[in-house]
C-alpha cells in the first residue's frame, strides 16, 4: 500500500494582501497507509509466508512570493502541518514436518513541511508562524511455526525491515524584508508522534532456529533559518524555536522456541538521529525588547528484547542502536535589545486588547488584558517609569532524551 499527498498554499510575487483584523494563512496535510497481510499452512512438509508493506509520502508547503507584502491589522499566524501513519501487519503460521516460517513486515514514513517566506510580513500585534511535522508507525511481525526441524522468523533479515522515518520541518525566511509584531514566535517543530515496531516468532521443534528483530530508524528534524537582508522587528519580544519533541518510539522483540538444541535470538533495535538547528545569518538584524532563541530535543526511545529458551539453546538477546539528538544554534545576525515600548489598546466596546510596560487600573482595581471597562468608569494609567534596563538575549539549548528498556 503507497500513499502519496501534496498540499501547497501559494501567494504569488509581489502581491499585496491585507487584513483589518486577525489574518490566518493554514495547510494542513495528512496520509494514512495499511497494509495486513496473514498466511497458514499444513502438512508433511509446509512453507509459510507472508509480507506487508505500507509507505506513506506527505508534503505541506506554504510559500510567500518575492515582493510579497502581508499585513494584518491585529494577529497574523501562518500554520503548516503535515502528518503521516503508517500500519503493517505480517501474520504467517504453519505446521508440518520442515514447516518454515517468514514474517516480514515494513513500513515508510517520508514527510515533509515547509514555510518559504520571501516577502514582508506585518502585524499590528502578534505573528506567529509555525511548522509542525508528526510521524506515527505501527509495525508488526509474528511467526509461529510447529513440527520437526522447524524455523520461523519474524523481521530477521538484517536491517531491512521495520519502520523507517524521515521527517522534516523547515522554515526559511530571505530577501530584503520586514517581519514585524509586538510579538513574534516562529517555530519548527518535529514530533507528537508514536513509533512502534514488534516483532514476535514463536517454533516449537527439536534443534528449531526461533528468530525475531525489531527495527526503527529516524531521521530529520527541524529546522529554522533567517536569512541575510531581513529586518526581523518584535516591538516586545521575539521567540526562535526549533523543537524535536513529544516523539515516543517503542522497539519490542521477542523470540521463543519450546524446543533443545535450538537457536532462539532476538533484537530490539532503535536508530534516532536528528537535529533541531536555528541560524541567523550575517546581515540579519533583530531589534526587540526580549529575545529568546531555543532549539531542544526531547523524545523517549526505548528497546526490549526478550528470548524463551529450553535445554542446550545458544540464541541470545541484543538491543542496538543510538539516540542522537543534535541542537545548534548557529547566530551572526545584529541584534538591537531596547527597552520596552509601553502600550495600550482600548476597543471600541471598552475591552482591554493590548497592554505593554505600564498598569491600568479602573475604579481603583488592577486590571489586564481581556477586561472590559464599563461606561462611566474611572479609568487611571499609573506613571511609567523607565529605568533603562535590559533583558538579557537568551540563547540556550535543551534536551531530554530516553534510550532505555522497559
């Protein structure tokens, strides 16, 4: 089973679009394959087989044009999201004197989300962009074979089988532009997903070789860069993040074998590399009150093998594999920190939509944004003071990775 799917949004060059209050630009993608395959057989002598395969190939896009001005009069967000599932279920049985047993199952995730800013973007009051890419799998093999001299092998072929998956985030932002808001947060992000592969072989007979390996790889990431020439302005605060998180893998091998003299093996094996990069290029400015710049990797990958043997059986258990979560940040932008620029904003109907470095009390209570101010009431902005102190820039990298057996 192969599913392929595309969705791209698309704002041409040089086009100018504008919005007198909140603006939303959103794509979302998702594919799902499943693939189950099962197989039995019987006799004086049997063979059993049975393969399963699913691939999944997603891709969201949303790209903004050279030329290009955005605006909003309140909140601008962009938003991309791409998902993809993938289920492959290998079930094979037999019984018979020599009976031979395979059970082999695959499935493969390739995803792809990508947010190409080329023009201006302008907020009167926050922008938030953001990049989300979700893999999830659920791969299994079972083999049970019965009789004399009889083998069964559940995903034992090397490495060729099990879950693979690639899966990426990437926001770019380039040319001579303005990406501007009281608050701006911009955020790839690589996760929210579950990755399962088992595998289970099961023979009972004398001198039987009982094999199972379960197998994940990962790959990808996130992404974020800015690219010289842009003019990246949050009057309060900026917020960079590139985030692999929220991404649970469970690799579970078991073999059994009721039999003396057998070789009964099995293997549980993880491979996770992915990075979470932020780059700012030379002739990148930023001007703000607070910055915050992040990339963190938090995931929990964990193997399990187990093995059932009886008598004089050499077979044995491994769990191989690494988890590496790679997190730079590569900055030789300028960077401008200002104090902060005191605000307010009172809608017509008297609620309280912008508040920024001083306090409103209304009939002598302190009040925030959201409150509404009823007629007649008794409205006071208390002196601000500006003291000429700075936040410091933040610039950190985070992590919390589990490589584990449970």
């Amino acid at each position: 089973m192969t599913v392929t799917a595309t969705i791209a949004l698309t704002i041409g060059d040089r086009v100018r679009l504008t919005s007198g209050g909140d603006l939303d630009l959103t794509a979302f993608a998702r594919g799902l394959a499943v693939a189950d395959s099962t197989n039995g057989g019987g006799g004086f002598i049997a063979i059993g087989r049975s393969d399963a395969d699913a691939d999944v190939t997603v891709t969201t896009t949303i790209d903004i044009g050279t030329g290009v001005v955005v605006t909003s009069g309140w909140e601008l967000h962009i938003d991309a999201e791409t998902t993809g599932d993938v289920q492959a279920k290998s079930d094979a049985r037999a019984g018979g004197l020599g009976a031979g047993v395979n059970a082999r199952a695959r499935g493969d995730i390739i995803l792809n989300t990508v947010i190409d800013i080329d023009g201006s973007l302008i907020a009167e009051h926050k922008l938030g962009i953001r990049g989300l890419t979700s893999p999830n799998g659920n791969v299994t093999a079972y083999a049970r074979a019965r009789g004399l001299g009889a083998d069964s092998t559940a995903n034992d072929y090397d490495n060729n089988y099990g879950l693979f998956v690639t899966a990426k985030t990437t926001i770019d932002i380039a040319g001579n532009n303005v990406i501007q808001g009281d608050e701006i947060d911009i955020r790839a992000l690589m996760g929210q997903g579950s990755l399962r592969a088992h595998s289970e072989s099961d023979a009972k007979a004398f001198a039987a070789d009982s094999d199972a390996r379960s197998n994940i790889v990962v790959r990808g990431g996130a992404e974020l860069t800015i690219r010289s020439g842009i003019l990246l302005q949050g009057w309060e605060s900026i917020a960079l993040r590139a985030e692999v998180s929220g991404l649970n893998g469970t690799s579970r091998a078991h073999a059994s074998c009721g039999c003396a003299g057998g070789d009964t093996d099995a293997i549980a094996r993880i491979d996770y590399s992915t990075d979470a990069t932020v780059t700012a290029h030379a002739g990148v400015l930023v001007r703000t009150h607070d910055l915050d710049v992040d990339t963190v990797q938090s995931v929990s990958m964990n193997r399990n093998a187990t093995n059932r043997k009886v008598g004089l059986d050499v077979g044995s258990t491994s769990q191989p594999g690494g988890t590496t979560g790679n997190r730079p940040i590569h900055w030789d932008a300028d960077v401008v920190l200002h104090g902060g620029n005191p605000q307010l904003y009172i809608g017509e109907d008297g609620r309280i939509l912008k508040l920024y470095g001083m306090q409103v009390w209304v009939d002598g209570a302190l009040r925030g944004v959201g409150y509404q101010i009823a007629a007649g009431a008794l409205v006071e902005v208390r002196p601000i003071v500006n003291t000429g102190e700075r936040p410091p820039t933040s610039r950190s990298t985070r992590t919390a990775s589990a490589a584990t057996a449970i």
